[in-house]
C-alpha cells in the first residue's frame, strides 16, 4: 500500500498494559466512524506496514484502547509507540456534493468573491486556532482563511472554491 492511496487516521499516543495494548489517538471529526477497524498500516521506516487488531475498545471518545496481532509485551508495545496510523482512501464515507475531504482539493482553483481566480491550492493547513489554505498566487504561497464564513461556493466538477477574501490580504502577495 502507497501513502497516497490512504490518508492519515490518526496515532499510536502511547502503550496501555503489559500485554502489548496502545493507545490510538484517532484524529477525526468523527472517530466513531473507525471504532470497528479491523486493521489499519503504521508508518515504519517511511513504508506502510499492515497491523490486524485483536481487540479494541473505546477509550475516550477520540481514543481506542487496541491490541494488536503480534504485539504481546510492552516491549513490542513501546516500539510502535508514535508511529502514525493509516487507513486505504476507500474507507473514507462519501460526502455530500458541498462536502469534501482536504486531500481532495488539493490542486482546486480559488476564486474570489467575485468569481475572478486567485490561484490553486497546494495544501491544507488545519490547527485548532484557524484553518487555512497555502495558495500560490503569483509564484509565491500565499496563505489564506479557509473556514465555514469565508467558503463561499464549492464547485467538485470544476474543481473550483469560492472564497470571501478579506479586504486588502490579496494586495500582501502582489
């Protein structure tokens, strides 16, 4: 399995128990969506590498307590321990037209409110404080607002996202 064929689940927070159980930090808006996984990949060494879980439970409602195949010491444990969980893209559930998921609008053209293009976007930069979009406008990353009040309009077939600019931010990159 190839990293661009998945998309980041969330991570191996930090061991439970002797008997080789961790602590899955699922980094999700709706991680009960993923309380029934029966197997996911860790990134080992840069490669994707297959888990199978023997047990799960959940945890907290972002976490689940998994035993996996193989793993049975706390040894074992702590060597998996902040390594970053992945799933297959086909396990994303399907979203509505005016729903999507980040990895999917990458290379998407924003316009402004106007309609007039502004660039295409190159990443998704999602903190809890704001999120934003890296947009290249003009051969430089111009970083953008990119939250409910200011998505306007997405457009999937065209691949386009209406955004409401604040006044004046476009005018930094020029």
């Amino acid at each position: 399995m190839k990293k661009d064929d998945c998309f980041e689940l969330g991570i191996i927070t930090k061991i439970h128990s002797f008997k080789g159980e961790v602590i899955l930090f699922l980094d999700t808006d709706r991680p009960q969506n993923y309380y029934e996984i029966e197997h996911l990949f860790l990134e080992i060494n840069k490669q994707l590498v297959p888990f199978f879980i023997e047990k799960r439970k959940v945890q907290k409602a972002q976490s689940l307590r998994v035993k996996f195949e193989g793993i049975n010491t706390e040894e074992e444990a702590l060597s998996i321990t902040n390594k970053k969980a992945f799933l297959p893209l086909s396990s994303l559930p399907q979203l509505n037209d005016d729903q999507f998921y980040y990895h999917e609008i990458i290379d998407f053209t924003i316009t402004n409110s106007e309609n007039e293009i502004v660039g295409k976007i190159i990443e998704v930069i999602d903190n809890s404080a704001n999120r934003l979009v890296a947009v290249t406008i003009n051969n430089k990353e111009a970083l953008l607002p990119f939250n409910d009040n200011h998505i306007l309009k997405v457009d999937k077939p065209s691949q386009t996202i209406q955004l409401d600019i604040p006044e004046g931010l476009l005018e930094l990159y020029q």
